[in-house]
C-alpha cells in the first residue's frame, strides 16, 4: 500500500478519525460522540488512530477545536471542549510512537478545500466552519496563515459589545449568534417545533414570520463578520463549512453585503464533515510537517543481548525500517557455505559498511532502526559513517545484560546458527565481554535492561523526546 496518513477531527459534538492517501480520499473511516472529559478525549484519539495504524501510515494529523501554536505544537485555548494543557502531541507521540501534527480544526478543513474542494484553485481564502461553535481559518498566498501564533479565530470577531458572553472572555462574538448552539437556542426562544433547520427553512417560505425571524437572528450578525472579514483581508472567496455551513450560505443569500466594497464570492464549502479529517491527514504529507532531519535508532548490546526483538517490536510500534548485520549477513552465508571465523569477520564488516551505505543514500526525513553489535568496530569508524550519511539525531539504546545471561542465551542457540558463527568455545569469551562491554556513546543513550520485558512505552517516549530536540 501507498504511504497514507492519519487524520482525526475532533468537534464539539464528534470525533471523526480516517485513514487517508496523499490524494485527499479517505480510505477508512470513524466517528463516535465527543467525550465532556477531556482526558478522555485524548484517550479516544489514541483508540482510533490504532484502529487505522500500520507500518505504511507516516503519522497522525489532529484537527482542534481552539487556539493551537502551530510551532511549539501546543494547544493554548479551546471553547466549548478545551484541551490545553495536557501536553496533547506527547501523549499521542508516546503512545503512537508516530509524528503527530497539530492545527486548529477549521485550518485542517480549509486545507483539505484548497487541495481538492471548494477553494481549490484560489491562494487567498478565509473559511468559517458552522457546527456547535464557529471556527475560523485564513490562507494568504497559498499557506494557512497562523501571525504571531493562533491567526483566524474568525467565530471570535466581535458583531455585539452587548452581546452574551463567550468562552474566549468577551461579549458578542458571532459564534454567540450564528452557531449551531446559538440557532438551537434562537429557535426555542421563537418556540417553534422543529428537529432540522430544513423545516425552519420550509416554515419561512410558507410565509411564518416567526420562522423568517429565527433566519435572520442566526445570518444577521454572521454577515456583519462576513463584511468584516472582507474589509480585512480581501480574500478571493469565503468559505462556509461545518454541519451548517450550506445553510448559512443559504440563509445569507438574502442579506448582501451593507457596502459594495466588501462583496467576495461566498460559497458554501465542499468537502462537508469529512473535510477536517481529510485536512488533517493531508498536513502529515505537508514538506514543512514532516522532520527534515535524517534520524537513526542504534539498537547496541553484546551477542544474545536482545536486540533483534528490541529493534522489531520497536519498528512495530513506528514503522521505522531495520537493518541489521545478521540481517545482511547471514544470505552470503547460506550461499557461501561453510566459513572460518576470520571470514565471517570480514563478511561482517562488509555489512556494516552496506548498513551505513543505504542510511547515506536515504533522502532527508528517513529514520532507521540499526540492530548491532557495534563494539566489534572502532568507535571512529561508526562516527566516521554517521557523518558521511548526513545523521542529524543519534538515539542509542544500550541492550544490558550480565555476562551469565549472555552466555546461557548464546549456547541455546548454538544449534541455529549458521556456520561461520562462533561456536561454543565463544561462550567464554561472550560472558567475559558482556560484563566489561559499554555503549558506544555517538547520540544520547538509554540503557534498557534486557533481563525483563522492554518498557515499550517509555522507550517511545524518550526516543521521540531525542527526536525533538527536547
């Protein structure tokens, strides 16, 4: 399968996850109610990201409903829902063990439009996505546009000093009067019995006055924004999404602009619901999302230390590719036939060299599991290879174990390996190396302790603490 990415759209009202390609088609997908809890919030992401997760998903892209400094990756205020301060991206990075991109929700939708829906075509767009609350996106000269930090937070534009208060702190913002929350409340306040706004449509064109009044509570203060907006940025068009965003269009197509000035094309978005979670994905194939930096994992311990289980249930969990020696080794030997010790030492260092020789020739933003022994070579050789391959981050994790572990594993293992390998007489030699043996110390280490299962989790956490250069 092609490289495909993860994206997770979390509303006031849903969470919707897929898997998505390159090309912006969803390829699987799901959706489940918005727990109140916000630590349950996050624990719901993570659920459905595993569903879609495997070797081929380059990383997850999460669409949140608040104020999100894009650079540092934090969430710095929600509404209705608000996750700051839960250290979001760590918690999927940890448990995922995949890079994780963060936007607010309505710069993820108008991602997705631009690329393949409504604003496709234009670079200077502003969208509102209607639903529970009102978010808000800007794109100046093709790229979602952030200012200082957390630029586009168009629900907030005041249209209403006296207005109801807002989550944000002021009064009258729009998202107070032209949300789907505030169109619930307009429409019991006029007492009307309806499930859908389609009816309330229906009931203004059968000439209900209380009807055609819950209409323009809801799209009066929405085009007072609109004009605003215009006035503002100039974009080329502006977009309505969300749940309500056809209606909008629907409900402003009476109301034009107050001034001939500001008079942008308003169109309803095309994408829907899913264009969150399809924005999402498609910002984890964004050049800028991705790490630059070409990464290796050294996976480094004595023979029989556990590093081949190490280094595959940590690719498991990442994707991440291993190389290892036996792992191009051990093919020439099984052609080669039987081999002298001397040999299989030169065979080794043959495959050294190819390891390094395929990290040099792998473009930016790779990142490679390496599975070896390392100390069977001179600690200059490895630094004299990390250079030539361009390596900016070295994580090493230093598989220990007591030279009696070693060589009891060593010698129950005696009957599969293939010639060439050092026999029992090794076995000596293996306990006495394992006790004085060190890491090599190229990158930063974290000493696992292979005597007890692998903490899995913690490993993640600390590489992906490396990775970022915390």
């Amino acid at each position: 399968m092609a490289d495909t990415a993860i994206g997770v759209d979390i509303g006031g009202t849903n969470i919707r996850a897929a898997l998505v390609s390159a090309q912006g088609e969803i390829l699987a997908k799901l959706s489940e109610r918005t727990p109140t809890d916000p630590l349950l919030v996050v624990e719901r992401v993570i659920a459905m990201a595993r569903e879609f997760d495997a070797p081929e998903v380059l990383g997850i892209g999460v669409g949140i409903p608040g104020r999100v400094d894009v650079a540092t990756r934090e969430i710095l205020s929600g509404g209705i829902l608000n996750l700051a301060g839960l250290d979001f991206v760590k918690r999927l990075e940890a448990a995922l063990g995949k890079p994780v991109v963060i936007e607010n929700d309505c710069s993820m939708a108008l991602i997705a439009e631009m690329r393949i829906g409504g604003a496709k075509g234009y670079r200077n767009v502003a969208m509102l996505t209607i639903g529970t609350g009102i978010g808000g996106a800007v794109a100046h000269a093709g790229r979602i546009y952030h200012g200082h930090r957390a630029a586009g937070q168009l629900g907030h534009i005041c249209v209403s000093q006296d207005g109801p208060p807002c989550p944000c702190g002021r009064r009258g913002c729009v998202e107070t009067f032209s949300s789907g929350t505030a169109l619930r409340q307009h429409i019991t306040e006029a007492g009307l019995s309806v499930a859908t706004i389609r009816e309330v449509f229906d009931m203004a064109v059968a000439g209900n006055d209380a009807a055609v009044r819950v209409l323009r509570q809801w799209a009066i203060p929405l085009r007072v924004a609109l004009d605003n907006i215009s006035a503002t940025m100039d974009p080329e068009i502006i977009l309505l999404g969300g749940g309500l965003g056809c209606d909008a269009a629907r409900a402003l197509a009476d109301l034009p602009a107050v001034a001939p000035w500001f008079c942008p094309a308003i169109l309803p978005a095309k994408l829907a619901d899913d264009a969150g979670v399809i924005g999402a994905g498609l910002s984890i194939f964004d050049a800028d999302a991705m790490p630059q930096e070409k990464r290796v994992v050294l996976i480094n311990g004595v023979p029989a230390s556990g590093k081949s289980r190490l280094a595959r249930g940590l690719s498991q969990r990442t994707g991440w590719p291993v190389l290892s020696l036996d792992g191009i080794k051990n093919p020439f030997l099984q052609h080669i036939g039987p081999v002298d010790r001397d040999f299989n030492r030169t065979l080794g260092k043959a495959s050294y060299e190819a390891i390094w020789s395929v990290v040099a020739a792998a473009p930016a933003g790779s990142t490679f599991i390496i599975d070896a022994w390392f100390g069977f070579q001179p600690k200059a050789q490895l630094e004299t290879y990390i250079r030539a391959a361009k390596i900016e981050h070295v994580a090493e994790l230093w598989c220990k174990v007591p030279g009696s572990v070693a060589g009891e594993r060593y010698a129950s293992r005696l009957k599969d390996r293939l010639p060439g390998h050092p026999g029992a007489e090794y076995v000596p030699e293996l306990i006495a190396l394992a006790d004085r043996a060190e890491p090599m110390g190229c990158g930063v280490v974290m000493t696992v302790d292979q005597t007890r299962e692998p903490d899995m989790e913690a490993i993640l956490t600390w590489l992906l603490q490396v990775f970022g250069g915390e």
